[in-house]
C-alpha cells in the first residue's frame, strides 16, 4: 500500500530533545494548588477562634490602654503624653521603679542560683524525685494563700510569727540568765522616795552612805509577768548592812487581795528577782553593782563613805526582745522577696535538673578521669553546657518578677504598703486603689509593657533556637 508524504513521522531536528506531551486543560499544578488552599482554608477556620479570643484578651487590651493613656482621668479630654510625664515626676511612681529593679536584680538571680545547686546536689541522692516533689509543691499554692502564710509568718509578735519566735528563742538562749526586766513596773502614785530619769531608769531622791538600808517598792507587775523563784521579801528586809555596804530589797508593793501599807515590806510581798542595782556617786560615776536575788535582796559592797544614790538602771524596765521587724521599712521587699523564692525555687529546680538529665555523662567522666575536681567539673562544665536552660530560667523568672502583684499586697501592712511597691501594684493604686485615674494608670500598664516585651522576645528567641 502506498504510504502518503503526511503519514511518515518527521523525526526532530539534530540535537534537540523531544518535548514532553501535551499536558491537559488547566495544567498539572492545578489540583496541588487547590489541596494547599483547602489546608489552609481548614487551619484557618480552626485558628480563628484561638485568633478571635488572642484578640479580644490581648490584642484589644494593648490599644485601648495605649489610647486610654493619652487622655485624662475622666477620658473625656485628650492630654497626649502628659500621663507619662506626669508617671516620673510622681515619687511613689518612682519608688515603685526602683523596687522593681531590686526585684529584677536579685529576685531571678537568686532563683537560678538555687536552683542550679539544688538541682546538681540533688543528683547525687536517691530521693531526688521525692525532693523535687517537695520542692515544687508551693508552685500549687495561690499567690494569695502563700501571701497569707508568709503574712503570718513575718508577723512582729513572737506568739504568732513563726520566724521572730525561732529568732527570739535564738535569742534568749544566748541573753544573760542573770539579769530580768519589768517593763511595766513603776512607782506607787504619791511615792517620793524614787524619781523617774528621762532615760527610763528609776533614782532615789535622797542621798544615802554606807551601812544604810534602802528597801525599793515598785508596782504594776502583773501575776504572770513575776518570775517562778520569786520569794517574799520579809525576811531580807530586816537584815542589817555591814560595814562598806549598802543593802535591801526591790520588792512589789502589793498586797494579794488588798491590805499593806505602801513603802513597808509585808509579810507576803514578793522581792523582784534578778534586777540591776547601782550605786551612784556624787559625780554621775557608778560605784557599785549588784544583782537582787529570788528574794529582791541586794548587797552593794566596796563603797568608801560618802553620800550615794541608789539608782534600778533602764536595763531593768526595757521590753523584751520580740525579734526582727520583718515587716518594717527596711525590710518588707526583701521579705517579699524571700516568699517569691520559696514558691518558685521549684520551678527552678526541675527546669534546671531536666537540663542536667539532658547532658552527656562521658564528658563529665572524662573530665573526671583527667583529674578534675568537682568543683572544676560544676565551674568548667557543668555550668556551660546549662547556660541555655539557665538562660531560658532566668529570663522567665525576669518576665514574672516584673508583674508582681498579688505578694505584696498581701504581705506588706498598708503603712510600708509605699516602701514595698512595685510597678504592677502603683498601677492598681492609681487606676482603682483610690487614685480614680485610669489615664495614668493606664501610661504605667503601657510601661511595664514595654520593660517586660524585650525579655519577652529574648525568651522567644532562645526557645527557637534550642529547638532547631
């Protein structure tokens, strides 16, 4: 059959490569196209809830403070940035900056630090996960509930703080046994035998010498205020003094159930045990000293003869020690300070002991077997190949100690409410603490903002970059 010039295949020119076929209508990327879109279209609609309540807590929030902070307290006027102006001219606002500085300084440092070395002692017991446990179960606890503890704790009076009744009790053991104090005792109304000094101490008014008795009445004891060994002072009183001495008692001037006379020494008047005696020359110089027994007698010996008073030392009417004041000016935001670590020391501790369970044991072995210390392997290595978690802790604890709020309203009493304010608590004082002024208060919400965004994103970066 004759074959036809059109039906023989013309073959394509020399050196070119035959193309690919005709591909159909609309191309082969079409259907991939629409997968991707309909993906996408899908986590949208999955996203838009989370993105749609972002926007209502966050987003909205952030503009309408920084709008809110361009105008005055009543909203109505526009001020521009006269709030912000106004926020560092306020030296409560001022105060408050400098406290949050102290807190961002030592309060994260402290943490890392401690947990860093609970988090490598620990390794080394068997109980590790039970400690851990224990450590972070104040993390379970409401800022306010431990507010309320460490309120308790720190409280002034030994009786109900626990750390002044440890440090009174501290205290006592190492105090002289030898001396006592009546803070209430005083002189019988009418008395003019003592006089009160401006330095508290209580002075005969008539000058006395050797070989005399002066017998000293006081009042105001109460019952459970007088010391078990004390004894009547009957007895004591009656004794003559020797030669070079001057003698007798401090006793109470009361009578149980009425009777007595007032200067005399009664049959069941009791001595006042334990106090301080002087005798006190013409010149102000103290010649002798003495201590008064469980019967309140005193022996003031060696005196040359001469004209001396009798004087019971302030000493004897001083309060008792009722320990550190916890919750005074000084030391409210290191208090404070003190309860923020006890709740985050856990955190810390199993933030930093994951890390460490994370690190390769041959080079802590290795570094062993060539001689090194332990402390060269915690100082060399131990800390370098932790610094990316103690980064990451630090900064968290950063971000957390610049929004404390709850602690300090809680634990500090409202007259050193001022001397522990932080930035976050200034900005509820001003906006609804009384101050009734949410422009400003909204110019301080603005600022801590901007101080707590660049830890933020420092933080955000280092979890990018442990995890590629």
């Amino acid at each position: 059959m004759p074959v036809t010039t059109s039906e023989v295949p013309t073959a394509p020119p020399v050196g070119t490569r035959p193309g690919p076929p005709d591909a159909p209508s609309g191309g082969a990327g079409a259907p991939r196209r629409r997968a991707v879109r309909r993906r996408r279209q899908i986590a949208a609609v999955f996203l838009l809830p989370a993105l749609l309540l972002l926007g209502a807590l966050v987003a909205y929030p952030i503009v309408f403070s920084v709008i809110r902070s361009l105008y005055d307290a009543s909203g109505n006027r526009f001020v521009g940035v006269d709030n912000y102006s106004q926020m560092f001219q306020d030296p409560a606002t001022l105060r408050a900056i400098r406290n949050s500085a102290i807190w961002v300084v030592f309060a994260p440092a402290l943490l890392t630090g401690l947990g860093l070395v609970l988090a490598v002692l620990t390794e080394k017991i068997r109980w590790k996960t039970a400690f851990k446990l224990l450590m972070f179960m104040p993390m379970a606890i409401s800022f306010l509930a431990a507010g309320i503890i460490f309120r308790l704790a720190y409280e002034q009076d030994p009786q109900r703080g626990v750390l002044n009744a440890v440090t009174v009790g501290i205290h006592d053991s190492f105090q002289s046994q030898n001396t006592a104090s009546f803070p209430s005792a005083k002189t019988r109304i009418g008395d003019k035998q003592l006089v009160k000094a401006k330095d508290g101490s209580y002075t005969t008014t008539r000058h006395t010498g050797p070989g005399s008795t002066v017998n000293l009445g006081l009042v105001g004891v109460a019952p459970a205020d007088m010391p078990q060994q004390a004894v009547p002072a009957a007895g004591a009183a009656k004794a003559p003094a020797g030669h070079g001495e001057l003698r007798g008692v401090v006793f109470l001037d009361f009578t149980p159930g009425g009777g007595g006379k007032p200067g005399v020494v009664d049959r069941t008047e009791r001595g006042l045990p334990r106090l301080a005696v002087e005798a006190v020359d013409p010149h102000g110089k103290v010649a002798a000293r003495a201590t008064t027994g469980p019967d309140g007698a005193y022996r003031l010996t060696g005196l040359k003869s001469g004209a001396y008073t009798v004087r019971l030392p302030a000493e004897d009417f001083a309060p008792p020690y009722q320990g550190v004041a916890w919750l005074g000016p000084a030391l409210i935001t290191p208090a404070i300070i003190g309860a923020y670590t006890w709740i985050w020391t856990g955190f810390s501790l199993v933030l930093i002991g994951a890390g460490l369970s994370a690190m390769p044991r041959d080079v802590l072995e290795a570094a062993r077997m060539d001689g090194a210390n332990e402390w060269q392997v915690f100082r060399r290595i131990t800390v370098p190949l932790l610094a990316p978690t103690l980064g990451v802790v630090f900064v968290t604890m950063v971000i957390n100690v610049m929004k404390v709020f709850d602690l300090v309203y809680i634990i500090a009493p409202g007259p050193v409410q001022q001397d522990a304010n932080v930035l976050a608590l200034q900005m509820w004082l001003v906006s609804f603490g009384g101050g009734n002024n949410q422009g400003l208060g909204s110019a301080l919400g603005v600022l801590l903002l901007l101080l707590v965004v660049p830890a933020m994103v420092l933080n955000i970066r280092r979890f990018r970059r442990s995890q590629s």
